[in-house]
C-alpha cells in the first residue's frame, strides 16, 4: 500500500501495487507521482516492470496518473469495469457523468490541468466475476458510478470508494439503490483485509462488518432526513435548502462545483426514495415537485 498525498484525499487517493513474477500490477495509482516513485524504488522496481494498471472507477482522484504512467512505459495495460470506460476514454463523456454545464466543466477542467489528468484507452475492460492480474476477482459494485468495482482474493477487499467514509453520489450516474445492494454484497464476503481508496485500512474482520453497517446506516439517515423534510410539495431546490438549513454557508455553496454534486446527490436521494415508493412526483404548470 502507498498512502495518497494529502492523507489520500481528493484529488489523491491510497494506491495498491501487487507483484507477481516481476510484474508490478498497480491499483489506483493516485497516490501522487513522487510517493509512487518512491514505492516502486523501494521495492527495486522501475517504470518498465509496471505491466497493468487496475482503476476501481472512472474518477480522477483514482485516474489522473494513468497516463503519466503510460508515457513512462507505453507498454502498460490499464483496465476498468465495462460501464465506466467511455468516461475514461472522453472528456465529453466524463463530464456527462457529472452532469457539468460550461462554467462548472471550466473549473473541473483548471482541476484536470493542475494533476495531469488526460483521457486515456484502457486496454482492457473487465465485468462481474472476471479474474484480472494478481489473481483478484471482480466484484461489480456500482452506485458511486456505474462501473464501480472492488477485487477480491484470499480474504483482501481492494474497495476503491467503497471505503467507510461518507457514501457519495454527486454524478447524475450514481445510484443509491445499487450503492446500498453492492454494500450488502460486500457484507456477505469474508474479508480480513479492506483496503479503500480513502480513509482507513482495517485489518479486523469484525471491525470491518461493522464499519460497513455504520456506513450503511448514512445513507439511511440521509433518507431519512430527506423524507421529514417534505411535509408538503416541494421542488429540488426546496429540499436543497432545507437540508441545510440553519447553515449560514454550508460548503457545498462556497463554490459551483460543489453545489453541483449537492444538487446531484439530493436528486439521486429523491429518485430512490421515488423507486422505493416512498416518494412521489407531481408536475404541475410544467414544474417538478416532490411528496410523500
């Protein structure tokens, strides 16, 4: 394991690297350039032993090295899930996930300038149940984005942004309903060892179940919040403030990009709450409102 720079937070996250008769696979490899140089020099290897890269998902705080890498060894096979490729491959469909508009893709785009991010062709897209190199089992665990996998071998849960810290789902593509499914397909696995993109390794299998169920239960505090929220008709901009309110300022305000996941998130709260029949929608004078 290589600890991200920034203690693994955005726009950085943990990196895993596993070798296998000489071959380095990383996962991940965000870590921050000078730390991953770093470990491979540790571990007496260099650019060229590097054969694959294994990206979790699609986002740039788990991507933007892939193609520093690629141009230190051209040889190098990437790989990710089927369903989040095209993201990788194109900005345009990279920021489709986002659901960016011109000024917020603007700012993202500065983002992508500052950490060398650049769309690159994996060479290789894998699916539920694939073995990929080091002899890791695919776990298909969308929600965060579509694609979203873990990978599984001898006890060990590489969990990418399944990790025990604050469920996200600020894409138009995320879904709650499958986040909640892939966390208890997690739960039915034996892991000893969780290794996530952000936040803590844990090495203690019961410790590692009821970090998950913690987990488990924000997305059902937010559901709940969400729903005693609307006591009447209400459109998405209403719950949004409501959510928040009593914050003068809450973070999500404080820049464009930021207030684009909130409002992405709060959709995709309502959209599964609708889906579960807990809420409905009303259009009225070609206005959307939400009720219980």
């Amino acid at each position: 394991m290589i600890m991200g720079d920034n203690d693994g937070r955005f726009p950085h996250c943990h990196s895993y690297l596993s070798i296998n008769e000489g071959e380095v696979t990383l996962f991940d490899p965000q870590c921050g350039k000078p730390l991953l140089e770093n470990g491979l020099k540790i571990l007496q290897k260099s650019w060229k032993d590097v054969k694959y890269i294994i990206n979790t998902h699609f986002h740039a705080d788990h991507t933007a090295s892939n193609a520093f890498i690629k141009e230190k060894n051209p040889d190098v096979q990437i790989m990710i899930h089927k369903d989040d490729a095209e993201a990788m491959k194109s900005e345009k469909e990279y920021f489709r996930h986002y659901g960016l508009d011109f000024p917020v893709s603007i700012q993202y785009k500065g983002l992508f300038d500052r950490i060398g991010y650049q769309e690159v062709n994996p060479y290789y897209t894998f699916k539920e149940g694939d073995f990929i190199p080091g002899d890791f089992k695919v776990i298909h665990t969308p929600g965060h984005t579509p694609g979203h996998c873990c990978f599984y071998k001898s006890n060990v849960l590489i969990s990418g942004d399944v990790d025990c810290t604050k469920p996200w789902f600020g894409n138009m593509t995320s879904d709650v309903g499958d986040f909640v499914n892939s966390i208890n397909k997690i739960k039915k696995l034996n892991i000893d060892s969780f290794l996530p993109g952000h936040g803590n390794v844990i090495l203690e299998s019961n410790k590692i179940q009821t970090e998950l169920s913690i987990y488990l239960q924000k997305v059902y505090e937010t559901e709940s919040k969400i729903l005693r929220i609307i006591d009447g008709t209400l459109q998405l901009e209403e719950v949004i403030n409501r959510r928040n309110q009593g914050n003068s300022l809450p973070i999500w305000r404080q820049n464009p990009l930021m207030e684009l996941f909130r409002k992405n998130e709060t959709m995709n709260y309502l959209i599964h709450l609708q889906e579960a029949g807990r809420l409905f929608q009303v259009k009225k004078d070609k206005l959307t409102f939400w009720v219980k």
